[in-house]
C-alpha cells in the first residue's frame, strides 16, 4: 500500500517527465496545424498553374535520346526520334491501336522527329520509364510503366497492358529550332 501511494504521488518525477513532454507534443502539433495553412497560401494557385508554360531547350538532345522535365508539377518527356524509329512508329497500322493516332497527330509540323508527351501513364498515374539513358523501354522500344505492365511505342501510343489510352500530348510550339515552349 505504502509502494502504490509513493508512484502515484505528486513527488514521483517520472510522472512529472511524462506530462511535461505530453504538453510539449501536443503544443507542438497545435503549432504545426496552425502554421500549415500559412505556408500552403504560398503555393501557386491552381488558375496560375494552369496558365504557366515551360520552356526547354533541345539543342542538346541527339537523336535516339530522350530527356525528362516537369511541366506543371508533372514529369514531361522530350524524345528526339530517330529516323528508323519514325518509320517503325508509321508502319504501325492505326486501326490495330487501341487509342488510334498516327505520329503526325502526335507532333508538331515540320517537327515529326519531336515527341513531347507528359511522363504519366493513363493507367494509374505512375511515371513510365524509358526517358533517360539506359531505362528500360520496354517490348515497343518507347516507355515502359513496370507498375502494371503498360508497354507504349516509340510514338508513346499504348501497345499493351491496362493503360486505356495514349500518353498525353500537351500544347506545345517551337519557337526556334532549338527552343519548345510547352503549355
């Protein structure tokens, strides 16, 4: 009797310990609540985003090779194509492919060897691979999401696997040889 009333006593330390860093805890998460709208009012609207564009430089990027840039918060893949990938992506025929377009619909005239197409599998979202060096590219020779299996060609039209449709080619111009400005 005389053990359980020195533990629960107003003397004990430990217990003293425990409330103060209970206070401290749930002070800290009220500070944190508090602060988190201020800091997300930073963050550009969702109307400024939409408007926003991106300008990339191609100059540099030889044929074959691809590069990875975000546009809008969201991986953006730029693919100089090689001739022999243009002829593999025409010699396809549109009526096998379940989100039909050819490679002129899917890129800027006078531009066919450009591919500019958003890093986003229409499947569930997950970012494909295939646009850096040495990514695998899967069975198609163009992106490869290893997620679920969605294979897309060289021209980033859907080939196999669960994706519903091609990858998304957002507005683009050139407005040199060496300059796109996207969005």
């Amino acid at each position: 009797m005389a053990i359980e009333a020195d533990l629960a006593g107003p003397e004990n330390p430990r217990r003293r310990d425990y409330l103060q860093f209970a206070a401290v805890s749930v002070a800290a998460v009220g500070a944190g609540v508090a602060v988190l709208p201020l800091v997300n009012s930073m963050n550009p609207s969702a109307d400024v985003l939409a408007q926003s564009t991106t300008e990339v430089d191609v100059s540099k990027i030889e044929p074959g090779q691809a590069i990875k840039t975000s546009f809008r918060k969201q991986p953006l893949f730029v693919r100089n194509l090689t001739p022999k990938e243009i002829a593999e992506a025409d010699a396809v025929p549109v009526s096998s492919l379940r989100d039909p377009q050819t490679l002129e619909q899917r890129t800027a005239k006078g531009h066919t060897n450009w591919l500019i197409t958003l890093g986003v599998c229409t499947h569930l979202g997950c970012v494909p691979l295939g646009a850096g060096e040495g990514e695998n590219r899967g069975p198609f020779g163009g992106y490869f999401c290893p997620c679920h299996g969605s294979a897309y060609d060289t021209a980033g039209r859907i080939r196999q696997g669960p994706a519903p449709k091609n990858l998304e080619v957002p507005k683009y111009n050139f407005t040199s040889d060496s300059v796109v400005v996207v969005g």
